[in-house]
C-alpha cells in the first residue's frame, strides 16, 4: 500500500509539472526583447492590483489553462504589471513614476497602458514595437480570453474587425 501511495504522489507531481503555463517577464525585459530581436513577438500586459479579486480568479482560470498558456507562450511576450508599483520605469525615451493618491496611487504606465481608465484586470495588447494595438478591460474566462488572443496574436485584426471575427 506504501508503495501504492509513494507512486500515486510522483505520479500527480508529474502531472503538475507537466502543465504549461504562461511565462511571465517584466515590461521591462519584454522591452529588451523587443529591441535585440529581429522578428519580436507582440507584447501581452496583465495589468492588475494585489487587491483586484477579479485579477486573482483571472490567474486562476484563465491564465492557468493550459491551452491558452501554450497560445500566449509561443505568440507573445507576456508581462505582469502591478499598477501600483513604486518602481520607476524608463522606456520609450520616458521615465514612468509612482503617482501617490489617498491611500494607494497609480503608476504612471499603467495609466498610459489603461488610457487613464484605470479598471482592474485589463489586458493590453501591443504590437512588437510596443504600440497599442487594444486594451481589454474586464475578466474573461478562457474560451472568451482565447479568442480576443488569437484576434491579435494571429493579425486577424488586420483584415478583419472585431465585430465580424467575434460573430464567427
């Protein structure tokens, strides 16, 4: 039964393990990456707050499931951004600060990337040259998530707009 029991654990460790998920980076090392690369993925921001609920279940459902780890992997770089985090961040020939306000603040980035709607969780998509293709305010559950994903990753939303493609 020991044995039994000892092989049932190694084998969920396994099974763990061998679940894809999404690798997370800073904006700033996607910035690098964008930079030295020759063909740079686009960019994937998550911009959350430590007390956002909806940013947590979206972590949990969303960004954990398998199949859009592995979509969001091999099509962009994808960072997680606090919007109240109090480093500063130069890029794009700007340096972006903590702004205090009441009890918490915002960071000036996050505001940038939220186009001053400052909504918890909403994702960004950019292009690989750091430009704004769509913020996306909201939680989204996976099918949803995948198919705004795949709207941008697969430049469907070149030749295709957003009302035909997500009628299909």
């Amino acid at each position: 039964m020991k044995k039994f029991a000892l092989l049932l654990g190694v084998l969920s460790s396994t099974l763990v393990l061998a679940q894809e998920k999404i690798q997370w980076m800073s904006i700033e090392e996607a910035y690098e990456l964008t930079l030295n690369e020759e063909n740079p993925k686009k960019i994937f921001v998550d911009v959350y707050t430590d007390w956002c609920g909806w940013c947590k279940r979206m972590d949990k459902a969303t960004f954990q499931n398998e199949e859009v780890a592995a979509y969001m992997n091999a099509n962009y770089y994808n960072v997680k951004f606090d919007a109240e985090q109090k480093e500063s961040i130069e890029m794009l020939g700007n340096t972006f600060e903590f702004i205090p306000q009441g009890s918490r603040g915002y960071h000036e980035l996050a505001a940038a990337l939220l186009n001053g709607k400052m909504s918890y969780p909403t994702v960004v998509f950019m292009n690989g040259k750091f430009e704004m293709l769509s913020p996306v305010p909201g939680y989204q559950e996976p099918e949803a998530f995948l198919k705004v994903a795949k709207y941008f990753g697969d430049n469907i939303y070149k030749e295709t707009s957003w009302q035909d493609y997500s009628q299909q």
